[in-house]
C-alpha cells in the first residue's frame, strides 16, 4: 500500500484510517516523492507513528526539530506531534510506515502506567531509532515482522502483532530517557496550537501578522519566532501554504475553476494564487485539477 495523498482537515490532523480490517494498526511502505506534494505534509494523528527507511534518505520535521534519518534506520513519532517528511539529496526514500493506536499496545490495565506518560511528556515528541543499538536493530525488525503479518494474515496474526507490539514497546521505554513536564514547553505549545487553530478558522479572510499574534497572546515578534521554531517558516507564508493544501480538494472538484478557487480560500488574485501555487506543488492549480480528474475517471 502507498499513501499518495495524505487527506488532513483544518486542524492538520490527517484522515487517513490507520486500521486493518480488525486491528487500530496500519503498516505500509511509503515513497516520499510519489506523494502528491513531492513530500509529506505536515499533520498530526492520535496514533503512535514508528518509521523504517528502506532505502535513501529522509528530513524530518517534528514540531520544532528537524531530524535525518538515515537509509537502515527507524524513528518513533509521538501521538499528537505535527510532522513532515522530505527527501534528502533526491535519495528516493522509502520506508516502512507503522501507525498504531496507543490504546493497542499494551491492555487498558497496563495503559495509565506504560503508555499514559510517554504521550504526555513534553521531551519526548519523537525518539531516533538506531540500527547500530543493540536495541534498535530488533526493533525495526519488528516493525518489518508486523508489516509480514498484515500481509501474509497467517493463523493468529493478530495475537503475533500484539506480541511484537509489546516487544517494540518495552524496548522504546526501556531505551528511551527520563521523561519531562515543562510547563513553560507546554504554554508554548499551547500558544503555537492557538495560532494555528486561528488561521484554520479565519484563512478564508485576510489575515494580518497582528491577528495571528493575538491568537496566541504574543508580540509580532515573538510571534514570528514560534512560527520559526517550531514550523520553521513565517506565520504568513504557513498562511499561504494552508490556503493551498485547502485549495486541493476544492480543485477536485468537476464543477469548480481556478478563480473561483482562489478567491474562496483567501487570496485576492489568481495569478498570485497560480504562482504560488506552482511553487508549492510544482504544477499549476489547472494541471492538479486535470490529473485528480483523471484519477476519478
């Protein structure tokens, strides 16, 4: 299975429904580069994310850090942190892609004690994953175990994929670090999430630096700074890049056209929408519409 778009909603949680048929797991391989986008978007989901490069090379963003990860090598993804992911050095990356609701690692007794703190700790958004550990390695050859049983649906599948859950698990926090709750990580947190939750709702609109800093009761230049820590870009250009991730599904539409589009989720003239546009998807909002057409017929 290949993701070739991620689906994301307002609040850039992806939509994608990371279950089988019977289990709150999905494990596939995902090639950055034959996504839509040329690279996966940035989105959140409830579910634990563990990630196995197969081949090349890839640049993660996870909330304010920026992480390679090299060809052999894995990452855990936390539930809840916005992420990304692009290719490094045109390297043509693959990777195997676990997600895995965090209720279905271990059982609801074992949950508040095992799993509960993991999620809600502020230093643990994401851990690298080291095929040289000694722990590593026979995570990430777990993680490629579980994949064979999704496809192979062996006798007792199930009962296998929650025994190497449990192993991937226990090997994570028994490896991992001590676990933190900075408040002053979790107000900012808090601040970024208003911000970005306030340009969700009001991107339609015309949006001022000032309006953005409000939302997350900042300066402009402090809010300027967040946007640089934690998203790596400018409040105003993340504006432009979501009035364009919404324009997609519009653009999917048979009845709709550019203008039209453009002035619908927010920008004032189309060949400024045209342009950056072509700049974030390396096609013209005409091109992606012809090409999901094509895909629909």
């Amino acid at each position: 299975m290949q993701v070739k778009d991620i689906e994301i909603d307002q609040n850039l949680r992806e939509l994608t429904q990371h279950r089988t048929v019977v289990l709150p797991i999905a494990c596939y391989e995902t090639a950055i580069n034959q996504n839509i986008q040329g690279y996966i978007p940035l989105h959140w989901h409830d579910e634990f994310q563990f990630v196995f490069i197969k081949k090349g090379e890839a640049v993660f963003q996870i909330n304010e850090d920026s992480i390679v990860v090299r060809e052999g090598d894995g990452l855990f993804i936390n539930s809840g942190s916005l992420h990304m992911a692009e290719d490094r050095n045109q390297s043509n990356c693959i990777y195997t892609c676990l997600n895995v609701s965090p209720h279905f690692v271990l059982s609801q007794e074992l949950y508040t004690r095992y799993v509960l703190p993991y999620i809600q700790a502020t230093n643990l958004s994401y851990l690298y994953i080291d095929a040289i550990a000694a722990w590593g390695k026979p995570v990430l050859a777990a993680i490629e175990e579980i994949k064979k049983s999704i496809l192979q649906k062996a006798p007792y599948y199930e009962m296998d994929i929650t025994i190497q859950l449990t192993f991937i698990w226990k090997n994570i926090i028994m490896n991992g670090f001590p676990l933190e709750y900075d408040q002053t990580a979790m107000v900012k947190n808090q601040r970024m999430k208003q911000m970005i939750n306030w340009i969700h709702q009001h991107y339609t609109e015309k949006v001022l630096l000032e309006d953005i800093a409000r939302a997350g009761q900042l300066s402009r230049s402090e809010c300027c700074r967040y946007f640089k820590q934690h998203l790596k870009t400018t409040p105003l250009r993340y504006v432009i890049h979501y009035r364009i991730q919404q324009s997609l599904s519009l653009l999917q539409q048979a009845d709709s056209n550019v203008t039209e589009v453009a002035y619908q989720v927010g920008f004032n003239s189309t060949s400024y929408f045209i342009d950056k546009f072509r700049s974030v998807m390396n096609m013209t909002p005409l091109v992606y519409k012809r090409y999901k057409m094509g895909d629909c017929y």
